[in-house]
C-alpha cells in the first residue's frame, strides 16, 4: 500500500456515541459534525479551538450548508433548517415522517447543490433504508432495499455517484445524469478484509476514500474500486472524512464509541474523537445546497 497521508492525530476529543456527517464549511474556515446517537451537533474552528455543541431533539445525522447562508440538517422525520444563533431546529421538508423506525444517515450535495441522502433501519435489521434525492423543492426516490444507506459521494467529474450498502460490505457506483437521474448501478468495491465501509469522499484525482466501521482504517480505492493506499488510526469504529483547508490536503474525520465492549473502550481511549490528518491528494470542495427562490 501507498503512503497517502501523514498520522492521523486527535482534534477534538469529544467522545461521541457515533460521531458522523463531517462538513468542511470554507467561507467560515469551520468544521462541523454529528453525534447521531448523541443527539447533538458540534462545530469548531480548523484548529479544533472554538469549540461549540447543541443538543438536537432527534438523531441528527448530517449538516449541510445552504445556498442562502443557512445550515440543513436531518432528524428522524426529514430536514430541517439549523438556526445557529439560537440552536432551534426549524422543520422545512418533512421525508418519511410517516415510517416507524426508519432515521437518516449519511447525506452528500454535488456540484449542482443537490442532496444525496439515505434512511436506514434504525434497528439495523430490515431492508427499509432509500436513497433520496432532494433539489430544493422537492425529494425524489433514487434507490431502495438498503438495511444501512451510507457515503453519498460524486466523482470529480459529476457522472458517477457512489453509494454504500453498509451491512452487505458492498460500494455501488451510478451512472448520474445532468438532469440528477440513476442509471447503471454496478459493484465498484467490497471490503473483504475486516470492518464495514461508511462514509466516503473522492478525490481531485477521481479516488474513493471510504471509512472503515470496524475496520481501523480509511481506504483509498482507485476509479476501477481497486485498494491503493489507507490511512490507519488509533480506534476502530472510523465513519466519515472531509477534505478541507486552502489546499483541501487537510482531512478531518469522525469516528465512533457505539458497539464497542468496556474493555474496547479502555483500549480505544481516543474513539468517538474528531480526528486530522494531511492528505498527498488534495480532495474535492464542499457544495452548498441549491435552494429553490
């Protein structure tokens, strides 16, 4: 394997239950992120100082910013919009609010300000999880069958979407359109040795990064899905990456305390902390959702 980043080294050690959803917000120079089973959303400033955190009143799984300066994220019934001067959780599109236990995961936009999203079983047994596609107005049905949606990430040059079906150790890849529509699905990877595959980011180079649940790692996988390179950390429990910095070379990513036994916790003491580390490819921006005037 490759050298394809420096030590992964601790940024925050905030201890979350399952740290996720790690956003690199530009304009701001700040980081955000989640703890699903926390139940709260954390933010920092890119040297881990500054460090902030609201209480959410549901599983809030992802953050993303918004074409109007606003933060969206998701809870258990659908997105809501995220006032950060007073931490209020304001309903704006309402996605399976009818589906008892269904919660969302993983979330992505691309370059035309399109959310990629998934539900998933939170009981982590039935094959209830969609992949969802939200332009503004309105939330489109992409892909079904998932027990755990997972990594929404584009490929550099937006004709390819990648998804991952968690539980199957299974990474599929998408013809995507101009108009936003699937095609295609096709197997771009498994992960046969050891841990689950969750979160993603791709490269400027067009290389998949995928977190490793379990796994101790962060891959890189080469447009063909083939491993050329990982990152190792301290912990097991690795969920999701961002690539960030003026050079998008620096990389934050979450990771996870949830399923680990007490005497995996006394092993681990750095699980469920936000980690960075400097990457030799620079990575791809962050997008800001497109909301309709």
């Amino acid at each position: 394997m490759s050298i394809v980043a420096t030590q992964p080294t601790p940024l925050w050690e905030v201890g979350a239950t399952l740290g996720e959803g790690v956003l690199w917000d530009a304009p701001n120079q700040q980081v955000w992120f989640v703890d699903i089973k926390g139940k709260r959303l954390h933010r920092c400033a890119a040297d881990g100082s500054d460090q902030r955190s609201w209480d959410a009143p549901g599983q809030v799984s992802f953050v993303v910013r918004a074409s109007d300066g606003g933060l969206v994220v998701s809870l258990e019934d659908g997105l809501y919009r995220f006032v950060e001067a007073t931490g209020e959780f304001v309903p704006f599109a309402k996605v399976e609010a009818d589906v008892t236990g269904n919660r969302f995961n993983d979330g992505h936009v691309d370059a035309q300000g399109r959310l990629w999203f998934g539900s998933m079983d939170d009981a982590e047994e039935a094959p209830s999880g969609v992949l969802y596609r939200f332009d503004g107005t309105h939330v489109v049905r992409m892909d079904d069958g998932y027990i755990i949606t997972n990594g929404p990430a584009v490929s550099p040059d937006g004709r390819t979407l990648y998804h991952t079906d968690t539980l199957d150790k299974r990474v599929y890849a998408f013809d995507l359109a101009e108009d936003g529509s699937l095609s295609g699905k096709r197997l771009f990877a498994e992960i046969t040795d050891g841990g689950w595959p969750d979160g993603m980011a791709v490269d400027a180079e067009g290389h998949v990064w995928i977190a490793v649940f379990r796994g101790w790692r962060i891959e890189r996988r080469n447009p063909q899905g083939d491993k050329v390179g990982e990152v190792r950390f301290p912990c097991s429990n690795i969920t999701k990456l961002a690539f960030a910095g003026d050079d998008l070379r620096t990389v934050y990513a979450t990771s996870a305390r949830k399923g680990l036994t007490a005497e995996e916790l006394a092993q681990q003491p750095l699980a469920g902390a936000l980690f960075t580390f400097r990457a030799e490819t620079a990575g791809l921006p962050h997008h800001v959702l497109r909301l309709q005037e």
